[in-house]
C-alpha cells in the first residue's frame, strides 16, 4: 500500500493506495457516500455505500483532516477520472466549528474584505492557491533565467538610514532611538553590487507608505528586481527584460499547465521584441486618437496606460508596451538623462495589458553627475554619502529594472484586484492577519 498525493492516484489504477488531507467535501446521494479528500496539490473522490466505513466523519465539518485508504478504480466521471472504493477512513485531526464560510466552492461568495478577514483559512480555496501557486512559479522562473545569465541574488536590509527615492512616502520605525525606515526598494544597494558582481537580482519585500487605496496597489509586495553594468543605454535593458518576460511565461506554460487552465487563463501575445513608443509620441497618440490632452503632464494616467495597451495588440499583436523617455522630472535623481535630449530621460515602463508593470532605465554612473542631479533636486549629500562612496570608486555604465510580483499575477489572471494575488496583504486599512 502506498502513500501518495492526490495527483498521483491516476497512475496506480487497481492499487490499494493511502492518501492524506483535507475533508473537502462529503454528500450523499441515496445509499451512496462520496467523500472528497483535497491535499496541497489537488483533489480526489472517494466513493462507498458502506456506512460504517463513513461513521467516522458523523458530527464533523469540513477541513477534518483525514487520512483515506482504498483501492484505485478508473472512472471517466470523477475528479482525474479515478476514484477510491472499498474505504477506509482515519480521522487525524476533527474540526467541528462551522468554517466563516464555504472554501469549496469554485466560486467564493464571501466578499474580498470578508475573505481576507478570514484568510489563514480561506486561501485554502483551490481557485486561491492556485493563483500562489502560479506566483512562485514567477519567481521560481525568475530566479532561473537570472541564474543562467550570469546573475547572483542578493539579499540587500530592509532597514535603512534614508528613503531611497527621498520622498515622504516612507515607513520611519525607532532603531535604537535613531529614526529608521523601511526600504522603499533595494535600488541603492543593488547598484552598489553591480561594482561587486557586475550583474545582481533580488526577490524580497518593499514599503511604500502611499496613501492611496486603489485596487492596484497595496503597501507591501515582493518586489523582483534587477542590475547589471556594461549597457549601453536603456534598450540594452530592455531587450535582457524581454526575454525574461518570455522565459516567465514559457515555464508557467511548462509547469503550471493545470493550474492556468483551472483558473481560466490566457497567456499573452508576448513576441520576440516587445514595441516601444517614446513618452511624448504617446502624449501626442492620445490627444490625436481620444481628444485627451495630456501632453503638458509629466506622466500617463491608468485610462491612458489602458488606452495604449490596446493599441499595442491592435497595431503589433502584443500584450505588452515600453513607453521610453519619461521626463526628468518624475523620474529619481539616479536616472540617466538622455543626451539628446535631457529633458527626457533613459527610462521606460513597460505596460502590460494596459497596467504600469515596471518600471526600469539607465542610471547615473559618474560621480560628479551625482552631485549635480541632488543639487538640481535640492537634497543634501550627506543622508547619500555611502551610497555615492561606490560611484566615486568606479562604476561602469549601469541599469535596471523592478517587477511587482503580484501585479504581474494579477495582470496575467485577469484580476480585479491586486489583492487576490497578494498573500496576506498590507494596505491602508489592514494589518492582519
């Protein structure tokens, strides 16, 4: 008899076989009971009209975790067309409150705020842990196309001495009676390595202290970011950022091919070179196309992204944009201007379906270009001082780029709310569980 996960119970048709989880469900249809076992990886059906063998689970609610013995029988009509018979049932742990709602259903009738309230529980929703299981498949690939290029992962403090893009969207915590905050992003540091490693990537978590409450941010993600020296210009990080994007969604095609199909989704058009338009081309497209005059504004709205993304299937059947060339103005004091033209910059973000997904560019690599960008934005030195120690021992022509995690889910699978894709989120409102 062997022990096995619920997605292996195909492959042993005609085998007594052992499987361990959840009570997921259990009906009764006239003399027949079916019981329905959920591991960490999926479901299976149990079948029996032997009352005793099911006398077990009387009094109980679902998510008892049983262990469930029976021989493996095909049956084209049950969950991966096999199903247990001749039953036994061990109950290991019984659970007899009532749960604060039905987790097992496909879909959840609690509402968002109900179901996060409730999530330590809840996220045992296949639908749901599908979608974190899709999630780690992100950074799983990540890490994987980074590593094969050359790049060693970093884990940069999550503790600082000053805001990383000296704004007053931070968090400031007590460290020792010195005030503290937590990092914004690991952009100083990350390219304080590239003077180490030449090429560094980092997954972990940021802060932004943003007040807002949209359903697109939250105040802690995971942020997937990236540096690396020796560029020429932004588009040599454009081009390392495409085929990632295309290496990410090859190996969820690859690996998570269930779970995409569960939960209904579509990969994107992603071709061999993703288009670009520069910033003020965009501006102009849209007063032309939709009478939106925006070209005196130093940035794109979301209608704006959305409108673009559009565009970009409709004229190169791709889901996803680089708009380049933001101004100076709303780009961090690192960001390399272009030569050309400095009131632009190296930058870019790339949209994917008409959502801001990252943001990225070319930075400053000369120390005395440093001075000058903190006195044309009046701030003072001195909070940069070790930050700027490495520019002014050499550093090489550098540039990067950072991914949020869970907006990419969230685009990938359609959500309405980038909180579906968040584990456990921090928003204005929330700080548990």
């Amino acid at each position: 008899m062997s022990l096995i996960r619920t997605t292996q119970v195909h492959a042993h048709v005609g085998a007594r076989v052992t499987v361990h989880g959840w009570l997921h469900n259990w009906r009764q249809v006239g003399k027949l009971n079916f019981v329905i076992v959920r591991d960490g990886y999926g479901i299976t059906q149990a079948v029996t009209e032997d009352a005793a063998a099911v006398a077990a689970l009387h009094g109980l609610q679902h998510e008892t975790v049983i262990e469930l013995t029976g021989t493996v029988v095909a049956e084209a009509q049950a969950p991966g067309g096999v199903e247990l018979r001749d039953l036994a049932i061990r109950v290991v742990t019984p659970v007899t409150d009532v749960l604060p709602f039905p987790i097992n259903k496909a879909l959840l009738k609690a509402t968002l705020d109900v179901f996060l309230d409730h999530a330590t529980v809840a996220l045992r929703n296949p639908h749901r842990r599908n979608l974190l299981r899709l999630s780690a498949g992100v950074l799983a690939a990540f890490r994987e196309f980074l590593t094969g290029e050359g790049f060693t992962e970093i884990q940069s403090p999550k503790l600082v001495a000053s805001a990383t893009e000296s704004g007053a969207n931070v968090f400031a915590v007590d460290y020792f009676g010195t005030q503290a905050y937590l990092a914004q992003s690991p952009q100083f540091y990350k390219q304080i390595m590239v003077g180490v490693f030449e090429r560094v990537f980092e997954v972990g978590p940021v802060f932004r202290a943003e007040p807002h409450d949209t359903t697109r941010h939250v105040n802690e993600y995971v942020s997937l970011d990236v540096e690396f020296g020796f560029i020429e210009n932004h588009f040599t990080v454009m081009a390392l950022l495409t085929r990632l994007v295309r290496h990410i969604l090859a190996r969820l095609a690859e690996r998570h091919a269930l779970e995409l199909e569960l939960l209904g989704v579509t990969l994107p058009l992603a071709p061999a070179t993703f288009p670009h338009i520069h910033f003020r081309d965009a501006q102009q497209w849209i007063f032309e196309t939709h009478g939106d005059d925006c070209r005196n504004e130093p940035d794109l709205a979301p209608q704006h992204e959305r409108w673009l993304g559009e565009w970009a299937r409709e004229k190169f059947n791709s889901d996803f944009l680089f708009v380049v060339g933001y101004p100076m103005s709303k780009r961090p004091f690192y960001t390399h201007p272009d030569p050309a033209d400095p009131k632009y910059s190296n930058s870019f973000d790339l949209l994917f379906r008409g959502t801001e997904l990252v943001t990225g560019g070319q930075r400053l690599h000369r120390y005395p270009d440093y001075l000058a960008a903190l006195a044309r934005a009046k701030y003072p030195v001195e909070p940069f001082t070790t930050y700027l120690e490495a520019m002014k021992f050499g550093m090489p022509p550098h540039g990067g780029f950072a991914i949020g995690s869970e907006r990419f889910v969230m685009q990938l699978c359609g959500l309405r709310n980038l909180r579906e894709a968040t584990l456990f989120p921090r928003d204005t409102h929330r700080l548990t569980p």
